[in-house]
C-alpha cells in the first residue's frame, strides 16, 4: 500500500489514529478493485513497499527490553544484527520469532536478535514470550522507533544490518523464501568478519 498524500513516515504506523485507518481502508478498497478488475499487475506494484523509505542504516535509537536492560545502535554494534518487528494479533509472527529463536541459538553471541513489539498489550506480548521462551532480546516499540526505521506498514518486518551497521536488507511480511535469502545473506556478512 502505499504512502498517503503529506506523509513523512510509514504507511500506517501507528495504526492508531481514525486517519490512518481510513487510509488503510482507502488503500485495501483500492486494490480488491483492482484485483477483481484483473490488473494483478497494478495491484501488486503499488502494493510494494517504498524503496526510498528504506533506511541505508541502523538508526540511532534507545529501547529497555523486558528484563529492564538497554537496546541501543551502540550496544548491538560489531556483529550483524536482525531487528523484528512483529505484533501479538499476528499469526506469520509467531513463527518467525521461532526461527530468530534458533538463529541465535545456533550463532551465538556472533549475532544479536532483537524483536520489536508493535501495535500490541504489554500484558500479552510479555506472556507470548514468556510461553515461546526465546533467547531473543525483546522490547515494546514506540511510535518514534518505528518511525525511525522508515516504512514499517506489515508485521512482521525483518531488518538485516552488517556488522558495520549498514542495511543489508529489509523483508516485508513472512514469505515463503524469508528464511532462505536471511540466512544466506547473513552467512555472507558473518564470513566477512
């Protein structure tokens, strides 16, 4: 979907406000009609997430995880680091969590994970996690972190960053070759270091 006419950042984040969910109800009618016009072609385009709001960076940001330590660019600093963002109310999450999990399992200290809770009850992010037992950092997003990693408009949302702090890559929802093209791209950035 794409961004509205004056936005500055993200397409719905925070959904929030009854503007944007009236845009998001704009932009959901738009593409069924396109769809059900036949214009799949159309329809996907503009469904795309904006390249140019992608960032060339991991922005500057201070977040307390649950157990009340700090998350900043500098703590994660010198090794690749994954950043989810990811809400309770969203199936594909869950299991995308999982993998992180094992991912950090699996390289160690060699990586950092953090995943960003958005659009969701501390109450009920706390319990998931409780109950999916990761050891994966997790955090309560803000608006004005969101807002810093440029256009959060699915969950769950993947940031790749190099060792340098560099964007790798950034994937838009669970699709099928997520995992696959993470961790190929992540072997690469571990093999440099």
């Amino acid at each position: 979907f794409g961004r509205g006419e004056g936005e500055e950042s993200g397409r719905y984040a925070p959904l929030q406000s009854a503007a944007s969910h009236d845009r998001f109800r704009s932009d959901l009618s738009r593409m069924i009609t396109l769809l059900l016009a036949a214009r799949e072609g159309e329809a996907r385009a503009q469904a795309q997430p904006s390249n140019a709001a992608e960032i060339a960076a991991m922005p500057g940001f201070t977040l307390m995880d649950l157990e009340g330590r700090p998350i900043s660019r500098e703590s994660l600093a010198g090794r690749p680091v994954l950043v989810e963002f990811w809400a309770t109310w969203c199936p594909p999450c869950r299991s995308t969590l999982r993998w992180l999990g094992e991912l950090q399992k699996r390289h160690g200290d060699r990586i950092a994970v953090v995943a960003i809770a958005v659009e969701s009850d501390e109450t009920a992010v706390r319990k998931l996690v409780g109950w999916l037992g990761l050891p994966v950092r997790f955090a309560m997003g803000q608006p004005q972190v969101a807002r810093a990693f440029g256009d959060i408009g699915a969950v769950p949302t993947l940031f790749l960053f190099g060792a340098d702090g560099r964007t790798d890559k950034v994937f838009y929802g669970a699709t099928p070759t997520l995992h696959a093209e993470t961790e190929a791209r992540l072997a690469k950035l571990l093999s440099r270091r």
